[in-house]
C-alpha cells in the first residue's frame, strides 16, 4: 500500500512539473487555477494520511504490548497462583480491550481505503486537466507558428516601401500593417492615391493565402476638427470611409475573402504620436490592416472543458 502511495505521489510532482509552464487567456488561467487548487487538496490528503499512518502504528503497538501483557498474566496465573476469577476478569478486561482496538483499527484501514481512492481520482482529474492545458498549450503555439509566417510573408512582399509611409509588425499575437495617409489619401479625400494601390494589391495576394485570418482595416485620423459643409461630418466619418475605400479595393479590385474583413474607424482616439506637432499628427493620421488568427478552435476547447 505505501508503495502504491509513493508511486502516486512520484505521478503527482511529474505532474505538477508539468503543468508549471504558463499559458495566457481568461479560461487557461481558470484552469490553471482549478488545477492548483486540486494540488492543494492532495497536499491536504498526504497530511491526512500520514496522521493516518502514525495513528495505525501508535495502534498496532498498543495491541503488541497489550498481546505480551496477555502472554505474561497466562504464565503467571500457575506460577504465582492468583486469583482465577480476578484473572479471568483481567484477561476478559484486555480482550475487550483488544477487540475495541481491532475495531479501531478497521475502522482506520477502511479510511485509508477511502483516502487512496480519493487520491487515486485527484490524480486522474490533474491528469486530465493536464492535457486540456496542453491540448490549449499546442492549439496556441500553432496560432503563434501561423502568426511568425505571415509577418514574414507580409514584411517580404511590402519589402522596398519607405518605412516612414508604412510599416509591418507583430503586436499581442496580431500582425499590424500601417500605411500613411501621405502613402494612402490626399489631404481631406477619402479616395485611395494610385501610389496607395500597388502595397494592397502586394498584401492582397498575402492575404489570398490565409484564409484562416480574420482582417481588421482600421482609419485613423488626427485631432483637427473637419470643416463643416464638407463632404464628411467629422473625424469618426472620415475615418470609416477611408477603412472602406481600402475594403474595397481588397475585395473587389483584388477579390480577398470579404467573410474575413471588418471595416472600421476609430477617429482620433487611437493616436500613436503627440498631435500638438505637426510630425505627430501626420503619424497619427493613418491606415491599420489588423491580420489576427481566428480563435474559433480555442474557444471551442475552454467551452467544452468548462
């Protein structure tokens, strides 16, 4: 039985070795700490269990003392001649007392039965939980995988732009493509420039080849107000329509999925330099295409396992 409980605890540490890598997304860290507290329980179970122990073995020698106590009085009662009657009622005492003690001591075993059976499904719920994470762990590392290969696709086929006008990287798991407006618009016009076209129809034919992708085209303006009486509103319309000038000419001009893109402005809320500068404002007034793997599959796995 100790064997067995030993090789249950050396199953128990590969175990927790194994789940102490990290992982990041709200249902991951819920089943990481599902996991833990189920470790906690088993060290409260091997706690248990060795109180168990001791009490068994505090048990089992009380009965061997309490055997050669018998053994003693049995060849006594010839050679000192006591009592037979007073020695029956002490042979009778510590026979009950044996008896309770045996009771005891079932009692006891019948727990520590319990108790292994109550590890023996910790351990198979860990193990279980073990390849959920891991499961999620490669679900993950292969989004990542895709995500590295299409930066590499993208940074080579926009390779020869100025990096000032546009821009590739990799940002929270998501590949971020940022075009100027100087690159993209004239100043106020929500039409695509002839220069603008030649980097979408080079990301297009990227894009073709990954269906798996979800495509964000985000509009980014300053904070200079429109003039009223113009063609736009304001900044929020501006920048919608340039998102969807850009929509079209991916999906119409250069037939990209239009099931994988989402068009939307963002207006001036989202700046990435100073707009008191003339030099931050003309950065802040751009073009984001958002390439981003689906996680369909992962939420998939996290609601299943729920």
């Amino acid at each position: 039985m100790k064997v067995s409980f030993f090789k249950s605890m050396s199953l128990l540490v590969v175990v927790v070795m194994l789940g102490s890598c990290v992982v990041g997304k709200k249902k991951f860290v819920a089943e990481e700490n599902r996991r833990k507290s189920a470790e906690e329980q088993i060290l409260e179970l091997k706690d248990i269990i060795a109180m168990r122990d001791n009490t068994i073995s505090e048990l089992e020698s009380i009965i061997s003392g309490l055997e050669r106590q018998i053994a003693h009085l049995e060849t006594d009662t010839t050679r000192l001649g006591m009592d037979i009657r007073e020695t029956q009622r002490i042979l009778m005492s510590n026979m009950s007392q044996r008896e309770q003690l045996d009771a005891m001591l079932r009692a006891q075993r019948e727990t520590l039965a319990q108790m292994d059976a109550m590890l023996k499904n910790k351990i198979e719920e860990l193990d279980e939980r073990e390849r959920i994470i891991n499961d999620l762990r490669a679900t993950i590392q292969a989004q990542n995988d895709m995500v590295s290969n299409l930066l590499g696709q993208v940074t080579s086929a926009l390779t020869g732009f100025d990096s000032e006008l546009l821009s590739v990287e990799m940002r929270d798991g998501k590949v971020y493509v940022a075009m100027s407006n100087e690159l993209m618009f004239r100043s106020g016009s929500a039409e695509v420039e002839q220069r603008g076209r030649q980097p979408l129809a080079l990301l297009a034919e990227v894009l073709k080849n990954h269906p798996e992708i979800d495509i964000f085209v985000e509009g980014h303006t300053d904070n200079v107000a429109i003039r009223p009486g113009g063609r736009f509103a304001d900044n929020w319309d501006l920048s919608v329509i340039r998102a969807t000038s850009i929509v079209r000419i991916l999906t119409v001009d250069h037939n990209v999925n239009p099931m994988q893109i989402i068009a939307s402005g963002r207006s001036e809320y989202f700046p990435v330099d100073d707009n008191s500068t003339a030099d931050g404002r003309a950065k802040n007034r751009r073009t984001e295409i958002i390439l981003a793997p689906r996680l369909d599959k992962l939420f998939q796995m996290l609601d299943e396992h729920q």
